[in-house]
C-alpha cells in the first residue's frame, strides 16, 4: 500500500502546491514512484503538470491527475494508487466535504503555516478537522504543521513567533498535532520551478538550488521520521 499523504489549508494561497511539489520531487528522486492529485479546482498542480510538458521537463517516477470531486478522489485511489509508493494530495483551500474525503484517505496531513494569523488560524482549524476524523472513524491520521515561506526578518514578526506557543496550545487542548522542526524558507527557486521547470530536484546545483535542497530533503527526512512516530508523539 503506498503512503499517502495529503496538503490542507482552508486558506488559499497557503502553499500547499510548493510544498506538494517539493516533497513528491524528493521521493521520486530516490526511485519512488509519486502519483500527485490536484482535488483544487484552481488547478495550480495541473497547471505545473502541465508546463512542464510543454517544455520538456517532465520530471521521472512522478505522474499528475485531477481529482476535484468526492467519487473522482476515492475511484483514484482505488484505482491507481496501488501502483505507486507515495501519493500526494493538493486539497482545495476552502472548507469542503471533498476535504473530509482527502483527510479521512490520507495517513499524514500535512498543513503549511506562514507567519500571518489567517494562515496560523487555517491551520488550526485542519487541526480540529482531522482530530475529529480521527474520533468519529476511529483512525489515526497524523497531522504535522510546516512552517513555510520564512524570511530572516520574518523571524522577528509577532506571527512568527505565536506559531509555536499556538501549536502548543492546541496540544495542551488535547489535540494530536506536531510543529516540525524543519521550516522552509521564502525562495525564488520555489516560485521559479512552478513556472514548469519541473522539480526542484532537476535544477542546475547552483548555491541557493544546494541549499534548497538541503532543505526539502531535511524536512522530508523529518517527515518521514515523525511519521512513523506517529500520534504517540503528537500528544506528548
């Protein structure tokens, strides 16, 4: 069975693609086959997908389909997920019952969180959201918070700091999360590839491509890792 992961913020333009992208990129470099949805009906997945078609780019081990309702989800899953290793979802950003449906098929939900209330609210809302699921269908859905879009004077925002004491909170309320440890930076190559330059991985090793590099493969290790933990750790 492959791994499934899934990228949900109720806020648009959170991005859950990038993150999306730069995780499936690292899988499929190390010879794992990723099948990414696109359930957004924005289609900013497709849309890669497909510029990088149409400029020759077209990453290896990685296959792209859309998905954008309740039936279309489950019949790709059942369907074609057996043939893969990983699957990664891009959730709508607004609130849904196709959410529901991409949480409840998913083994980790992963939620990007900048600094900025909206964003940090959004998050904890997927929070509440797959503890729910998790309670009402018995299942144990890990759900992870990834710091995303940082800048060094970023770092010194009221936002930015409330992030962590925020996830704390909700731990203390008795909710299965985590924050990782792992955060990824605000960088031109991020936006650069989504222009269907295909993955990260693919790019000319350049100073900033290495330490980006290093930096999705870090949080992929983290999320591999804490996966396997699982709600054990979330709720120490």
């Amino acid at each position: 069975m492959p791994r499934t992961y899934a990228v949900v913020s109720n806020k648009g333009g959170a991005g859950k693609t990038t993150i999306a992208t730069l995780i499936a990129g690292e899988y499929a470099l190390s010879d794992q086959r990723v099948l990414m949805i696109d359930a957004d009906s924005r289609q900013n997945l497709a849309g890669w997908w497909k510029l990088c078609h149409s400029k020759g780019n077209v990453p290896d081990n990685i296959e792209v389909t859309i998905a954008a309702t309740q039936r279309a989800i489950d019949d790709v899953l059942k369907k074609l997920a057996s043939f893969f290793d990983v699957v990664l979802i891009d959730a709508p950003g607004v609130d849904s019952v196709l959410q529901t449906t991409i949480i409840r098929s998913s083994d980790v939900v992963l939620s990007p969180v900048q600094p900025g209330i909206k964003e940090i609210e959004a998050a904890g809302q997927t929070v509440a959201e797959v503890n729910d699921i998790n309670d009402r269908l018995g299942l144990s859905i890990v759900h992870m918070n990834v710091r995303t879009r940082i800048t060094l004077p970023g770092r010194n925002l009221e936002a930015y700091r409330y992030i962590r004491p925020f996830v704390a909170g909700l731990l203390d309320a008795n909710y299965h999360t985590m924050l990782l440890e792992t955060e990824l930076y605000e960088r031109n190559i991020y936006r650069e590839i989504q222009n269907g330059l295909g993955t990260l991985q693919m790019q000319d090793l350049t100073d900033s491509v290495r330490k980006a590099r290093l930096e999705v493969k870090a949080l992929v290790d983290e999320i591999d890792i804490r996966r396997v933990a699982g709600p054990a750790e979330a709720a120490a």
